[in-house]
C-alpha cells in the first residue's frame, strides 16, 4: 500500500514549505496517483495543498477513463462514485495550455504537481524541475521504472547534478521512490495468463525488460511451461 508512505513523504515535505514534483506517466499511473492524492486529503492524512497536473495527454486520459468508467475496476468505479470527476475537485488544477503550465511556476506556495514524461525524457516536467530540483525543501518523488541512461535514472541515482535544456541543474532536492506504483505483470501473473493458451508457441520471444529480469522470466517459463522461451538481441530479426 503506497498510501502511509506517500502522507509521509508530502507532510515532511510541505511542512517544511516545499513543492512535491512526481514525474509521472501520462496514462493510468497519473489518474492512479491524483486518486490516492485526493484520498488522502479526504481522511485528513495529507493537507489540503495546491494539485497541478500538467500533462495534456493525462487530461484526455481522464476523460476517457470517464467517459467509459464502465469498463474500469470495481476499486476505480467506487472512487469515481464516490469522489465523482478529477476534473471537477477543488483545489485541483488541470494545465492544458502552455500557459497554464507556465502560471505554475509562479506560484510560490507549498503544492504538488504531477507531470509527464515519467522518466524525466521530456514533456512539461523538464521546466518544473529545472526551477525545483535546486530546492532543498522540496521532493521528487518517482512512482514509475527510470530506465538506465534516462534524466529520471540519473537524478533517481543520487546524483548531484542532471543535464536539463543543455544547463546543468544542480540536485538538491529529496529525491524518494515509491516502487508499489508498477502496473506490470509479475512473474506468476505473467504465468496464469501463459497457462491459458491452448497451442504451445514454436517460440517465445521476450522483447522487453532489463537483461537480467528477462533472463530470469525465460528460466521461470521454461521450467514451469517446458516452452522455448528466447531473449530477444538488439538487432536481431525473426520471420514469424
């Protein structure tokens, strides 16, 4: 449950005067996390602060997830019951336009802002961290994967400075993570659904992951389905 942690994290944070900055993926752990924000709030173990999403693909995001809400979890239908449309909450910004993104940056008060790219590769992010990562009451927090070589794995690290718009911005800010946000299937769920094919594959190909993950998924498969279970090469081509 990610939820203890969070409160904790965006207290220290806002006591302190800070803005919390989650980089976060434009669609579904976006709206997952404004949820579990407004949540929060409603059971009084966060404050009441400013909350920007800064992320146009993430506003049409939601309002799909609305529009057809019938299709979503019985979790994610009680939440839309009961607290109704995102885009309706107050307190709650939504930054559609390049100017409304930009009046972000103006404010000068405690506040929490969502905003894609989720590993810090580009997007409306950039801006907000170039102006807060120097901040050392502030916190960015990561809920998603930061892939070796991206701007979110390199400040997610520990390192004292990140390349941002050709400057170097210093990184002072607290930098937390947060792993319980994956949406990714693990490995016995990935199992359960493998089990369900009728007709064994001549071949399976593993085409995403880190190396050693994707190792260890081709040992699992191999051994719990008997299949021939491949990692893909970099360049390597298949006629399927």
């Amino acid at each position: 449950d990610p939820r203890p942690k969070s409160a904790e994290i965006i207290r220290h944070t806002v006591q302190r005067g800070g803005w919390v900055i989650v980089p976060a993926f434009a669609v579904e752990r976006t709206q997952k996390f404004l949820f579990m924000l407004k949540e929060l709030m409603e059971s009084g173990q966060i404050p009441r602060v400013p909350v920007y999403c800064d992320s146009p693909m993430a506003i049409k995001a939601v309002e799909v997830f609305l529009k057809h809400s019938d299709e979503c979890s019985d979790e994610t239908c009680r939440l839309i019951k009961q607290y109704g449309s995102p885009l309706q909450w107050p307190g709650f910004t939504f930054a559609l336009t390049t100017d409304d993104s930009k009046k972000i940056n103006g404010a000068n008060f405690p506040g929490i802002i969502v905003s894609s790219s989720g590993m810090v590769t580009g997007g409306r992010i950039l801006h907000h961290l170039m102006q807060r990562l120097p901040d050392p009451r502030n916190t960015v927090v990561f809920i998603g994967f930061q892939a070796p070589g991206t701007r979110g794995a390199t400040i997610k690290s520990g390192a004292a400075e990140v390349r941002i718009f050709s400057e170097t911005v210093p990184i002072r800010a607290e930098i937390a993570v947060l792993e319980q946000f994956s949406d990714h299937a693990d490995t016995p769920e990935l199992l359960e659904w493998l089990r369900t094919f009728t007709q064994r594959p001549a071949t399976t190909y593993l085409v995403h992951g880190e190396p050693a993950a994707s190792s260890q998924l081709r040992d699992a498969l191999t051994k719990e389905l008997g299949w021939n279970v491949q990692v893909a090469e970099w360049m390597e081509k298949v006629i399927v």
